[in-house]
C-alpha cells in the first residue's frame, strides 16, 4: 500500500513540474522564463522620445516581452546614462537597446554586456564600436541624409542666396553631429549662400536652447535663414525668435516633431522640418533585439526612413502616419 501511495505522490509531483515548465517557469523559484529587454533613451522629456517608447512597447506587446523603460531625463547625463546601463548589466536582462548619449563615453559599458554575452542593439546614435562585435545591429535614420535634405531645402527657400546659421546641438551627439556635417556640406556646394556662424551649442534642453539663442541675437539680425538639428534645438531658436520679435522674419528648417513645432509651422514662423518615424525605431530596436535572442541573423544597419515636412505636405497620410497621427 505504501508503495502504492508513493508512486502516486511521485507521479503527481512530476506531473506539476510538467506543467509548471509548460507555463514557461523555472522550477526553481518560480520565475518566468519571459524575455525581458530594457530599453534605454538618451532622455525621457522630449515627445520624440515618448514615440520611440510608444514603439518599443507595440513590439514588446506583437513579441511577447517584459519592456523596461529606462534612461536619463535630460539628454546630457552621461554618468547617469552609464550608471542605468552598468545596473541593466548586472540584472541580467535578456538585451539591450540602447540610444547612446555620447559616441565615446558609452563605449566601455556596451562592450561589458557582450563580455556577459548580453546583446546590444544600438539605436538613433551612432557608437564607435563594431557592428557585429561589441553590439548586434544599429537601428537608425539616416542622420547625413536628413541634413542634406534640410540643407537642400533651406538654399530653395532662400532662393540660392543668403546669409545661414547653424546652430548645433551638443558635442558628443553622433546622430546630430551627421546632421550637421550633412546641413553644411550643401551649404557649401552653394556659392550664393554664406555661413555666418556655426560654432554656438544649444544644449541639452529647450530651456539652454532658448537662452543660447538670445545670446546671438545680432548675428541673428544679420541672417537669412537657420538650421537647428534637433527637436530642442529648433523649440528654443523659435521662442528666442518670437521673444526678440523676429518669429517669421527668417526662413528657419528644423530637426523632429512636437506639438510647439506643427503649431509653428501652421503660424509661418517654421518653414519646414525634417522628420524621423521614432514609433518604428522603437519597433524595430526591439524587435531586432529580439531576433538576436533567438540567434537569427539580422542586418548590422537598419534604416528607419527620413521626410521633409513643410506646411503643404503636412496632413498627407504618409507623414501622419510617420507623426504618429
């Protein structure tokens, strides 16, 4: 009987871990054998960013994965951008997907996770590591070609002729560093136009955006036309504008979209800007990190797509969709 009873017990106990591991958790512990992929920004305040959690999140949804959003409020902390990576490290999350503040600084820490066989996908910015080695894959707009297409489009405006300022983001950024680069390489395939500054910084935020672009209000007096590379940038040169009573006087192309950028481009004060599709950044970082996961092959560069958008073009179904409208 008491043979009996023991193989009985002993059935039943294999047949719970059975279905325990069925559910997809350990025996031990109880833990979930989900996915989980942390998801780190180079901010959290800017609408552009909020679109690239708005797509990690859907491919977290489509896939089947724990996303943890993760990063630094503002987009000029490195040590703490650094210190939220190192922690991810040590919780071992099944990936990353990481938006690096800066090409160089965030380096070392990337290379520690592929040391722990931790896979990284990089994303929006640019790293100067291997694709392939110290990360998976670089999941990105074309940053040179959204500044050749702003810059394009500014020497139209202006007909050809004119004086133009750059105003630049911060140094250390690759993604706006290429849009720079892209902006003054057809600036200086035009002979009619003359680049009267392009050495000031706006920061990190709207805030020092704003206040850098007071400081140059007499170069501005003197210009044509201006370029700002990204969403910040180009916020706080329009406050700036409309503080010094210039707004609509200049020809002005920006980086990205906000609510406060569409309202200034129905208002005349922005004449264009150039858009990126962060909702399918987001997507695709996530679901590339997941495909590395899985040991499937996947592209060391992915393109995410770059548009102009101007007042005319700006309610066609293609860029809403790319608005996330």
């Amino acid at each position: 009987m008491r043979s009996l009873m023991t193989v009985l017990v002993t059935g039943l106990l294999l047949a719970l871990v059975s279905c325990d591991k069925k559910d997809g958790s350990s025996s031990a512990g109880g833990q979930s054998s989900k996915l989980r992929i942390a998801v780190i920004p180079k901010g959290t305040t800017h609408e552009f960013w909020k679109s690239v959690h708005a797509g990690a999140d859907k491919a977290g949804q489509e896939f089947g994965v724990d996303i943890l959003w993760k990063g630094p409020l503002q987009e000029n902390d490195r040590a703490q951008q650094i210190q939220i990576v190192e922690q991810l490290i040590s919780d071992n999350y099944s990936a990353l997907c990481l938006a690096p503040l800066d090409d160089k600084a965030l380096v070392k820490p990337v290379q520690e996770a592929a040391g722990k066989k931790i896979p990284v996908v990089i994303f929006d910015s640019g790293l100067k590591a291997d694709a392939g080695k110290d990360f998976a894959s670089f999941v990105a707009t074309d940053n040179h070609k959204g500044g050749t297409i702003a810059g394009t489009e500014l020497v139209r405006l202006l007909g050809g002729k004119g004086k133009v300022i750059l105003l630049r983001y911060q140094e250390g950024s690759a993604s706006t560093n290429e849009r720079e680069d892209g902006f003054l390489e057809i600036i200086k395939q035009t002979p009619g136009i003359q680049l009267i500054s392009d050495n000031r910084y706006a920061g990190a935020t709207v805030d020092t955006a704003t206040t850098a672009s007071m400081n140059m209000v007499d170069l501005l007096r003197q210009a044509d036309g201006i370029f700002c590379p990204n969403e910040s940038a180009t916020v706080g040169m329009l406050n700036a504008l409309n503080q010094a009573g210039m707004a609509g006087k200049l020809k002005v192309v920006g980086f990205d979209a906000s609510q406060s950028i569409i309202k200034s481009m129905e208002k005349g004060d922005l004449q264009a800007t150039v858009i990126q599709n962060p909702v399918k950044m987001g997507y695709l970082a996530v679901k590339t990190a997941v495909s590395v996961i899985k040991g499937q092959p996947v592209e060391q560069r992915i393109d995410t797509g770059v548009s102009l958008v101007t007042k005319d073009n700006l309610n066609s179904p293609d860029i809403k969709a790319m608005l996330g409208q």
